[in-house]
C-alpha cells in the first residue's frame, strides 16, 4: 500500500510539475503584456509633452521590440487582435461585410513617426497611439483566458521560428525604420526563456546544444546588425533551421503530442524549407476527396483532351505547356475563336498549389473552381462540364480510369474537376536548386547567395513573395493569399487599364490589385506580369526598382508598394536574378 501511495504522489507531483510549467509561462506572458501597455503609454506621454524628435523615436522601437516578447504566443492565440496591433499599414477589404477596414497598430505609427517626425501631424498620431493602446487591452483581456499546453507552447515557438525566417529578418512588420535584426534578436530571447522552463527537472539530450545555436544566433544579431548587408542566408541556415529542428527534436524526447489539425504548413515540419513541409489537402476544399496517383493520372489525361471544350479543339495543354512550366510564351493567348485575345497573360501552374485563391483577381478559392472557370469561359475553352461527363461516359478506357480513380467510377462533372485539380497538385515539387540549398543538399554560387540575401532583404521581394513559397500565401500559418497593387503599366507606357480584383469586389482599395504569384521557374515563364508587359527579369526589377507605377509617374493612390527607390545596382540586379534562376524545378535544369 504503501508504495502505491508512493506512485500516487510521484504522479501528481508530475502533473503539478507539468501544470506549473504552463501557469509560469502564462505569468510571464501577462507580465510582458502589461511592460508592452507600458512602453506605449510612455510614447504616448512624450508625443503629447512635444518631446524631442529623437526620444519620440527612441521610444517607439522599444515598444516595439517588447511587442516581440508576446508575440509569440499572441499571434498564436489571439491572431486578430495581434493583426490590430502589428497588421500592415494598408487597409483591407471585408468581403463578408462588404466594409474596407483603415490599418491601425505599430506600423501606422511607425510611418507618422519615422523616417521624421512632423508635429503637425501629432493630433493624427496621439489618435493611433490611443487605439493601439485600447487593442493592447483588449489582448490583455483576451490573454487572460488562454488554456496553455504543452503541445500548444512547442507549436508556437516553433511558428515563431518561421515567422522570424518569413516576416521578421525580411523587413516585413518593420518596412520604414527596418529595425528587424534588434526585434529578432528579442524573438529568439522569447523562445529561450520559455525553452528553458523544460528544461527544470527535465532531462533533455539536445538542451545544451539548442541553447548553444539561441546564443549563436543572438550574438550574430548583435555584430551583425546592418539591414542590407545581413547574411540571411547563413542565419537561415546555420541559426534557425537547426533552432525549429532542436524544437522539435525535444517535444518528441519529451513526448509532448504534436497538434493534429490539418494545416498549409504541416505541424510536423521541422523545418519551413523540408521537402513535405506543405499539405496540398489542407489547401483543397475537398478533403474528403485526397488526390492519389490514380487521380492524378487521369487528370493529366483530361488535361490534354480536347473532349472538355465547346468545339473539342482546344485542351488545356494548348495554352500551358509542360516544356515551358506549362505557360505559352506569349503576352497573352489566342482566344478560342482565332481572333480576339484572351484578357491576361497565361500563368504558370507549377507550384501554385500552395494558394488559397486563384486567377489574378483572385475569384475563386481552388483549384477545382478555377478549372470549371476556364473551361466555361467563352473566350478559353467554351465547355460544358455536364456535356463532357455525357462524352466521357461512352469512351471505355475513360470508364476504367474514373473507376480506378473514384470509389463508385463515378463520371460526373464533380469528379472531371478533382482529377484535374489532382494533376495540377502534383506540379509543386519544389525540389528546385534553391531547396536543396536551404536542406544542406547543394551548395550556392557567391552571386546566387548574395541574390537570395537581397531578395530577403533590400530588395524587399520577400516581403510580397513570402518566402519558401514564393507567393503571396501569408505565413507563418499560409491561410491567406495576398494582392498588391504594382501600378503596372501598358505597352504605350501608361497604366495599364485592366482593373484587376475591383471588378469582382467593387472596392475602391482593389483597383488595379493582382493576385501575388509565384516565381519559381520564372526564367521559363516570360513575358512577365498580368498582361505580359515584360519581356525580361531585368525589366521586371527596373520596374521595382524605381518603386512601381508611382515610381513611374502615375497617378495611384492606393499603390501597395512602396514608391521609395530600391537603388540596386546593375551588379545586384544580376545577382538577383541569379537567384530567382535557382527557383527553377529540377527537371527543367539542362
């Protein structure tokens, strides 16, 4: 009896262990909360007293940086009120309500602060400073409530180390001041003072080798803190991905369950850049209907049929071709009557499986939607789903592939386009130069790396482009595609008039706004942008380089990109197209 009391308290002793560890987590968490409220009380108090321009400044980024002590688990738990407080300072449409939302947080503040501080603008930034104030309450409240777990806690410190990768070293939450090596330097503070409460009465093999590359990488933040100059690539490398491994690597040693959900970014990875560190599944709507190889087979096979047209001549190979990662070549296709052409430049459809929308108004949601719109479209393909299951019904060897693909063989307009959207899953390989690099697998040129550490960082394309993807899918959780308005413009050197998601939305914000697409295999996919404006890379990057169609001259107030001039030079555009050439799938390589 005696030792089963024994095990008895052992056992509850363990769980109050356990249960401690949370509730010590949570008191630190509220504790920086409240510094955060704070520090901005304080900005808020010198804006109001006409302090110097310097200590205004000065107190900003500290603020700041003590928002990146709860960010971790704020973004995690409270994810809207967290975009409240740190979203982008450009204002969104809600589709539901049919509302556009003005941006409020740090970033707004951070534009009527830096790059100068202009007092007649105080009335506006005391506004910002008391909303930003009323949202950290409101996370204060929220956070109040949180049920932290083991689970729950691992999973966040590991999204914080993608978040770092994707938002934080690129500039992406702090683009005027870019203050982003100082605030990741205190991202992964945050990550060790909660590591090292796993670390009481725990034994953990890889504890002292994780702590090492946390010190490693702080250091390296410290000596090397110029925005432009930073080495990403090797702080990717030899800092964070061996950081989310060791993450990893002590919830499984310590047996804490991984989190079971279906995500974009699989809860499993271990690093953002693994070869399967994406789901196709969690970016379909129909999860009950998982792609397979026999799927995938027959929707190649529907692929290049001319059954699913009006006429039964045109396929959708005839305008996506494989040799050219399935693009054409032109500015845009041949509409199907041989006379007109079609409104947009053909896009790729390798690697576009990541996406939670598509076409470059980004009408529809999936992939099985976008194949029912093009081959509806009058002007591409003038089909008709129902009239082609009818057609498909009387080819036997058609009957035999839906019946191997699908648990009835049922041929129905349904099934037409899950095969097809099946295929086109399966063109995400990502297996390119570039993720091989990012797995220790192959190695880079000296301009090939100097090319992914200014598209991370001067260059600013990964602050659109979100790295690994390439897209506009938002990490670190990827449940949201983006659009930018560019301002690009038409042959004749003027703005291009297509209008782009407006003419869906009807929102005022959204005119001239296009989908963020994927650049991988980008050599192969010219003539660039929605309407094929641009014949080359160097094109492309002039045009960014000179801050987009403001940059140009236009008249575009709701222009997304920022109009500043990048200033590369003609030794860094190589580089940087270098770079994008390491994107290119490994089949496509000579």
């Amino acid at each position: 009896m005696k030792k089963i009391y024994c095990l008895l308290f052992l056992f509850v002793f363990a769980a109050c262990q356990k249960k401690n560890k949370h509730e010590e987590i949570n008191k630190l968490f509220q504790k920086d909360i409240t510094l955060l409220i704070e520090k901005v009380t304080e900005l808020k108090h010198s804006v109001e007293s006409d302090a110097v321009e310097t200590q205004i400044q000065q107190q900003f980024l500290e603020a700041h940086k003590s928002y990146k002590k709860v960010e971790l688990l704020s973004e995690y738990y409270s994810p809207a009120v967290s975009k409240s407080i740190n979203g982008p300072a450009i204002p969104e449409f809600e589709e539901n309500d049919n509302i556009t939302v003005d941006p409020e947080g740090f970033q707004v503040v951070e534009e009527l602060i830096f790059p100068k501080y202009d007092k007649n603008n105080k009335e506006e930034l005391l506004k910002e400073l008391g909303v930003l104030s009323a949202n950290l309450i409101r996370l204060e409240k929220v956070s109040g409530s949180n049920e932290l777990t083991d689970a729950h806690v691992f999973d966040a410190m590991r999204l914080e180390v993608y978040r770092i990768i994707t938002l934080g070293i690129t500039g992406f939450d702090s683009p005027v001041v870019l203050n982003s090596l100082p605030e990741a330097k205190v991202s992964l503070e945050t990550i060790e003072k909660y590591y090292r409460i796993y670390l009481e009465n725990n034994e953990i093999s890889n504890s002292k080798e994780l702590l090492g590359i946390l010190e490693k990488g702080k250091k390296y933040l410290e000596t090397n803190n110029n925005f432009n100059a930073f080495d990403r690539a090797y702080f990717i490398k030899e800092i964070l991905n061996p950081l989310s491994k060791g993450l990893y690597k002590t919830q499984t040693e310590l047996g804490i369950p991984f989190m079971k959900e279906q995500r974009g970014l699989k809860t499993t990875a271990q690093t953002l850049f693994e070869k399967d560190a994406f789901d196709p599944e969690a970016f379909s709507g129909f999860p009950d209907y998982k792609t397979t190889p026999e799927k995938i087979a027959l929707g190649k096979k529907l692929f290049n049929d001319p059954i699913l047209s009006g006429n039964n001549t045109r396929s959708c190979a005839s305008c996506h071709y494989e040799e050219k990662a399935f693009t054409d070549g032109l500015e845009r296709a041949v509409s199907l009557d041989g006379k007109s052409m079609i409104q947009r430049n053909t896009p790729t459809l390798t690697n576009i499986a990541f996406q939670r929308v598509f076409f470059m108004d980004s009408r529809v949601s999936y992939l099985e939607d976008q194949a029912v719109a093009v081959i509806k479209n009058e002007n591409e393909m003038h089909g008709s789903l129902e009239k082609s299951a009818l057609a498909i019904q009387h080819k036997a060897e058609y009957v035999k592939d839906f019946k191997e693909a699908f648990p009835k063989g049922e041929i129905n307009e349904f099934a037409i386009k899950n095969a097809l959207a099946s295929y086109i899953r399966s063109l995400s390989n990502y297996d390119s130069k570039f993720d091989n690099y990012m797995q220790n697998k192959s190695t880079f040129t000296t301009d090939e790396k100097a090319g992914f550490n200014l598209f991370a960082g001067k260059a600013k394309c990964a602050t659109c482009h979100f790295i690994p993807l390439t897209n506009g899918t938002v990490p670190p959780n990827f449940a949201k595609s983006e659009s930018e308005i560019l301002g690009v413009p038409d042959k004749r050197k003027k703005l291009d008039g297509d209008l782009g998601k407006y003419v869906i939305t009807q929102a005022a914000i959204h005119k001239n706004s296009f989908k963020t697409p994927t650049i991988r295999n980008i050599e192969l996919t010219a003539p660039y942008m929605h309407n094929g404006v641009y014949k080359t890379l160097e094109e492309v990057i002039d045009f960014y380089d000179q801050g987009g169609g403001l940059g140009l001259g236009f008249d575009l107030q709701n222009q997304t990109l920022p109009e500043d001039k990048l200033n590369l030079s003609d030794k860094e555009k190589k580089q940087l197209i270098a770079f994008m050439k390491t994107l290119t799938d490994k089949k496509y390589v000579k």
